[in-house]
C-alpha cells in the first residue's frame, strides 16, 4: 500500500461536499461558481449520482468513486490524481489528458488509483 494514500473521508462539517452527497449538484454549481471555497481532496463519492457536476477547476485528487454515476461529468480541467472510479458509471465522460485510456480502465476494472503520464 502506498504510504503516502489516505483514506476516502467523508467531510460532515464542510458545507459544499455534503450539496454533493445530498444530490445538490445545481446549488453546488451555483455555489461554485460564486467563488466559494472547495476542498474534495480524498473524498469520498462511493454511490452518489453526480452528473451535471461542473467539474472546472476541482482538484479530485485521491477521490474515490466506486459505483458512482459519473455520465457525462466534463473531468477534463480538473485534478484527478490518485482517485478511484471502480465499477462507476462513465458514458460521456471527459477526463484529464494526463490520464491515459489504460489508466482509466484499470481503475474502472480493479479499483487502481490513476496515475498520471508524466
């Protein structure tokens, strides 16, 4: 195991993360795009339906997604290091062009944390 990867968490005391496992992804969106303050750094999504996120800017980095509905979610200008999209649902979706086809099906398959090509 990794050393440095940490547990997925579930932030109960941070406002915007809790829009997001409510299923408040238009008042998140909304939210977001006043400039508030975000920080979903290894959180924890595992089942959430989060499409219609707008995911610009977010850094996702060690998130983990498993079973999560991620259709049509536009990843491309974010952070996703390190997350973990396990058995989720990923018709339409964008992802970082650091993170390479193999990378996303082993994750998609296994589990594996992605990596991004150097």
């Amino acid at each position: 195991m990794n050393p440095n990867a940490k547990a997925p968490r579930i932030k109960n005391d941070d406002v915007m993360y809790l829009m997001l496992r409510d299923g408040r992804i238009a008042e998140f969106n909304d939210k977001k795009a006043t400039g508030a303050a975000i920080d979903l750094v290894n959180c924890d999504f595992r089942g959430l339906d989060l499409r219609g996120l707008a995911a610009d800017g977010l850094d996702l980095s060690g998130a983990y997604f498993r079973q999560a509905d991620l259709r049509g979610v536009d990843f491309s200008k974010c952070r996703l290091e390190g997350a973990s999209i396990h058995a989720t649902k990923i018709s339409g979706t964008y992802f970082p062009v650091e993170l390479s086809a193999d990378e996303i099906t082993l994750s998609l398959l296994h589990g594996t944390r992605m990596r991004y090509s150097k």
